[in-house]
C-alpha cells in the first residue's frame, strides 16, 4: 500500500465522519462540497474536513483510493459512502439520518 493510502486509511479510521472536499466545511469552494458540507451541518454531524486543495497528492490519492472519481467523498465508520449526488439522495430519502443512527454517529 502506498503511503497515500495508508495516510488516507488513517484519516479514515480515525475519525467517525470524514468528508474529503474542495475547501473546509467553514470555507467550502465548490458548489458540490458546499451542498455536502451543509446536509451533515444540517443534520447536526461532527465530521472531520479534508481540503484536497491543500495538498495534491490527497487530491489525486483520495480518487484512487475509492476508485471514485469526484470530489467530494464522504465516509462514515471507515465506509465509503459516495460524492455529492448519493450525499443529497440519502439526505431526501431519509436513509443518510439512518444510515448515522445505525452508526452511531448521531
């Protein structure tokens, strides 16, 4: 495993939520990682904010990692959840608040 991944791993396993975005939740500078940012906000989440602008080889490892390839990322307990669009749905649906409840992260 390279040592982006295992950077990447780390982060992972050590934080509850972690949203891999462009910017910071209180700085957000992408419409898709504002919207991301705003739906865990909303739904009273602390999660953990990883600017991939700050740091290129994050940016481009984080893609890789999930084998995903857009940004924002979310995880949750160490599991990859999806980008923006999967972010929202989840949210309307009402899955995202249970899919935090069964985590017990909320």
């Amino acid at each position: 495993m390279s040592d982006i991944f295992l950077k990447i791993q780390s982060i992972v396993n050590q934080n509850d939520v972690v949203l891999f975005m462009k910017g910071t939740k209180d700085f957000p500078q992408c419409g898709f990682s504002a919207m991301t940012s705003h739906i865990l906000v909303q739904l009273g989440v602390d999660f953990f904010d990883v600017n991939v602008l700050q740091d290129p080889e994050i940016r481009q490892g984080i893609k890789d990692f999930s084998d995903w390839p857009t940004i924002p990322q979310l995880y949750i307990k160490g599991e990859f959840v999806g980008g923006c669009d999967i972010a929202k749905e989840m949210f309307q649906s009402g899955e995202l608040l249970n899919l935090l409840k069964e985590k017990a992260v909320i």
